[in-house]
C-alpha cells in the first residue's frame, strides 16, 4: 500500500480553510486508497486530518513520542499507533512508513519535519517526493524566500522543484504520483559530485 506521511499544525489555525484542507486530504488519501502515516495526535490539524481518514475508511498509522502520550494527545482510533521514545525515532519512523511527504500549514515543528525529509531527498537518501499545500496563501511567503535562495546561488532550480507546491488537495496526488527526483548534485559549482 502507499502510504504518505503528513505535517502539519497540532493547532487549527484562526482561519477554517486549514482545519477544511486537512479534512479534504484525509478523505482523499483514504478514497485513493493512500495510506495516512502523522504525528498520532488527536489536536489540531492533525486530528482532522486523521479523524478524516478514519471515518473514509483509510488506514491511518500515528506516530507519537512517549511525552506526548502522557500528555493525553495521542489518537486513539489510529489503525496502528506507534510511542516512540523521543521526537529523533518519531521522525525517522514516519520516514521509514512513508512513500512521499505533505506538509499542511503548521508551525515552526511543521518546518523542520519538512526541511528534513527535503534535505534528505535532496542528498540522495531517498528518491519519494515532498509536497506543501498552500492553503489560502499560507505558504507563499515561504515560496518567494525559496525562490529566492535560487537567485542567490544557494539552492538549484531542480533541488527547488523538489519540493512540489499544490494550491488544493484535489491536485496534489496527481503531482505526488508524476514525481521524478532530479539527477543534480547537491553542491552549486562542484561538477565532480
């Protein structure tokens, strides 16, 4: 089964289109017979999006640091549920499970799950694509700093276009399913690499 791992907020955000986003993957991914692999909790968007999933019918495996089990967050109606010792094994488990990367609108926790797995692909230690959502604009002021690092020399185009950008849900599994990593070196000006 495929299966893609979502980041995203464990808050709603003010504004509702993210809580409807994350619903919309959730019943997506489960009507597309994709796999939902997250970060376990019950909270936020990451709640809907998994409560989404399980009431279509998806699998939907969470992942959750022991902490926050303690803390009463984990979600209890996962098809698997997965306490991990700390956040480290949390993120490499959710890589581990997963065929491709989406990131929702989240938080600074949001960012870094998605730098890591971009980076990741982008040395060569996996070839499964990573996606954002840009719901409602939220992304587009990380888009142009983005774009920006292109023109000032420190990230390539193609190591740019890794990280493919949907303005919905209903596009976003056709981009996933077209993904071809690209063949550049990581390393601008260093040909031998």
């Amino acid at each position: 089964m495929t299966r893609f791992t979502v980041f995203c907020g464990s808050s709603s955000g003010f504004d509702p289109v993210h809580r409807e986003a994350a619903e919309a993957l959730g019943r997506e991914l489960a009507d597309a017979g994709i796999g939902l692999v997250y970060g376990g909790g019950n909270v936020g968007l990451m709640g809907a999006v998994a409560d989404a999933a399980i009431a279509a019918g998806g699998e939907v495996i969470g992942v959750i640091p022991e902490a926050l089990v303690e803390r009463e967050l984990a979600h209890q109606g996962c098809t698997e549920l997965h306490i991990t010792a700390n956040m480290h094994d949390r993120k490499a488990l959710m890589a581990e499970r997963a065929d491709g990367f989406i990131a929702l609108p989240g938080g600074i926790g949001t960012m870094e799950e998605l730098f890591e797995v971009w980076t990741w692909g982008q040395l060569g230690y996996h070839p499964k694509p990573c996606a954002l959502i840009n719901v409602g604009g939220y992304y587009d002021p990380l888009i142009a700093f983005l774009d920006n690092m292109v023109v000032q020399g420190f990230l390539t185009q193609d190591h740019r276009e890794m990280l493919i950008v949907a303005e919905s849900v209903a596009d976003l599994i056709d981009l996933l399913a077209d993904y071809v990593p690209p063949q550049t070196g990581k390393w601008i000006g260093r040909k031998d690499l």
